[in-house]
C-alpha cells in the first residue's frame, strides 16, 4: 500500500485477532509503525510540485471566489490573512473587526502572493483540510 501511494487503505487497514492470532500484537504494532512513517514522512514533504501545478491554482481559484476580499494597505486580503497581518506587524489595533469591516471590499487577486494564497488555503474558514461540519 505504501509503495502504491494507497494513503487511504493504509490508514484504514486494521488487524484482528482472528487474522493474526497470537502474533496480533505483534501485527498492530507493525502497522501502527508504518503508519507513523507515513504520517511523518509526509509532514517532511510537504506537497508535491506536481499538485502544486497541476491542481492548486483550480483550487486557489474556487476558494477565491468564495471568499470575502477586502483591500488591506498591502492589498487584496481575507478577513484571516489581515488578522494575521496585523498580529504578526505587532500593531495595535483595538477593534479588529471594526478595522476589518472599515475596510473596501474588492475582487481577489488574479495574481496572488504566498500570504493572499496561505490566508485562503492553509488558515481561516476555507482552508483546505478544515471541517466545516462533521457527518452525520
């Protein structure tokens, strides 16, 4: 599974005693194991350029249009990418959400930079990953 990139079936695999029998433990052990060398071995690689070119400028784009852009002093923003801004500048702003909403709405960037794109896809109520309601 792991050599044929199954990420799914891998983290679905389970063992059972009737399967294994007295080598059971021995058996959840190793597929525990490999699953964490998956786990972190992915969190070391990242993304793959191939999904970086091939499908993430889709995804940017239908995120994109989804969102509420406003236009920050350093341009185009989501409400996320501007609360982080002003947290990370250090500056002291009293009502965020009064400062957010003075703010103009615009269209989003056609040309994104890395903070426009990580605002969008790796933090706040878009991101990719985030669970917007569990299923029932």
């Amino acid at each position: 599974m792991v050599e044929a990139k199954k990420w799914r079936e891998l983290h679905a695999t389970t063992t059972s005693r009737l399967e294994y029998g007295v080598w059971h433990k021995a058996a959840v052990a190793a597929l525990e194991k490999q699953k964490e060398e998956v786990k972190d071995r992915s969190f070391q690689l990242g993304i793959s350029l191939r999904f970086v070119f091939e499908e993430l400028e889709a995804i940017y784009r239908e995120k994109a249009r989804e969102a509420e852009w406003r236009q920050d002093r350093f341009g185009q923003a989501t409400r996320s990418s501007f609360l982080v801004r002003i947290r990370n500048a250090g500056e002291e702003v009293p009502d965020k959400e009064a400062a957010w909403n003075a703010l103009q709405i615009c269209p989003e960037p056609e040309d994104p930079n890395f903070h426009q794109v990580a605002g969008l896809l790796a933090y706040g109520p878009l991101a990719l990953g985030k669970i917007t309601a569990l299923p029932s």
